[in-house]
C-alpha cells in the first residue's frame, strides 16, 4: 500500500498526523496535552481527531516495521502485565530475549493456558523457536509450552527462574509509563491497535530496525520512514 492509499481521506498532510501519532505512542502525554501543543504551532486538531488517527494507523506502521525488524536471541524471557480498560483488568503478554530485545506481544482478554498458547505461537511463528524460555511460576505459561514442545522435534527449554526474568518485568516499565496517563482505555480494540503503537516506538526506542540506514536517522524519522 503506497504512502497516498494510507492517508487517503485525511484533511491533514500526512507529516502532521505522524507527527501526533508518533507525539502519542512516544511520550506520556494525553490527547488534550497533545491538542494543545498543535494549537501552539496553529494546527487546529482535535483531540478526537489524534485518537482515530492513533488506533487507525498504530496497526499499519507496526506491520511495516515487522518487515525490516532484527532477529532476537534465542534465549527468551516472558512475562504478563496488567492494562486497564474502561473498569476491567485484560492482559499484555510480552518477550524479550536476554539482550532485552523485544520478540513479541499479544493484547488478550483472558489470561490462561490458551491465550499464552497463542501468544507463543505468535511469537514462533514471526522469530522462529528460541532454545529456552524463561517464565515466572504460572502454571499456564509452563502448560502452554509443553504443549507446543509436543509439535515440536527439538523442544524448548523452560526455566521457571524468577530472577532471570527482571529482564521483562523491568521492560514493562516503559509500556506502563505511558499507558499511564490514559486512565484506562475505552475498549478493547482501541486498547489493542494503541499498545502496538507504543510497542513499535519502544523498538525504535531500542535500536531494533534491520534497515542499514536507521542508525543515522532519529527515531521520529525512522517512524516516518515506514510510511515509505
């Protein structure tokens, strides 16, 4: 999909919206902070505006970024965190490797065997099977991967080390300072296209573009570049 196709039907140039998408998903501002800051620079967006803008194209720059994305290591460390929406508690799985790499994240309502099944074939089948994987005590975790290990020729290794998994937990802490000053999403799809936003900019953050170039480019530009 061309540039063109993706802003088509927006009344605002293309390098505004990024501008604000990206203002969003990097720093722990709110909508209205936002809004005000474009005011300043005699945009007239409104804050209704940026959300549609933010659970609308989140979804579309991940994927492209998913294209041009490092490989991780093959030691991998999981862990789930808590995100609100509206008054209830849903659940964001996420893995890094050993180098604190992002692998991957899944946003579920449920927080079970099934759903971390999903997450790890998620995450198998977009970085391929890590050697070992590294969880807290949660019998759902381990169920999940022994299940897979069941397809599996060589299975993978699981370590129920809690001390090995600060690596993730302290990762969580980016995700969570800015979802902070949402005070809850207002579903959970807006939740969801959101937090693949904010988990594409953390990569960015982190330096995990495969493109030769994206080391002499901010990240802001890297994000733009994705547009293409």
């Amino acid at each position: 999909m061309s540039a063109d196709e993706r802003f088509k039907g927006c009344h605002f140039p293309k390098c505004v919206v990024l501008q604000v998408v990206y203002y969003y998903l990097r720093f722990a501002l709110s909508y209205r902070d936002i809004e005000e800051l474009m005011q300043d620079r005699n945009v007239p967006v409104d804050h209704a505006t940026i959300q549609r803008w933010v659970v609308t194209y989140s979804s579309k720059l991940e994927k492209q970024f998913r294209k041009k994305k490092s490989p991780v290591g093959n030691s991998w460390r999981m862990d789930e965190t808590y995100i609100r929406v509206k008054k209830d508690w849903y659940y964001l799985y996420r893995a890094v490797d050993k180098a604190g790499q992002t692998i991957d994240f899944l946003f579920t309502k449920h927080r079970d065997t099934k759903a971390a099944k999903r997450f790890f074939k998620k995450a198998i089948r977009a970085n391929g099977a890590p050697e070992k994987i590294t969880i807290d005590g949660s019998a759902a975790n381990k169920a999940a991967i022994e299940t897979i290990n069941k397809e599996m020729k060589t299975p993978i290794i699981i370590r129920q080390v809690k001390y090995l998994n600060n690596i993730v937990e302290q990762d969580h802490r980016f995700i969570k300072r800015i979802t902070r000053l949402m005070l809850g999403f207002k579903s959970f799809n807006s939740a969801r296209s959101t937090l693949i936003g904010i988990e594409l900019v953390h990569m960015l953050r982190k330096g995990q573009s495969a493109n030769p170039m994206a080391k002499h480019k901010t990240m802001f530009e890297q994000f733009c570049a994705l547009v293409g």
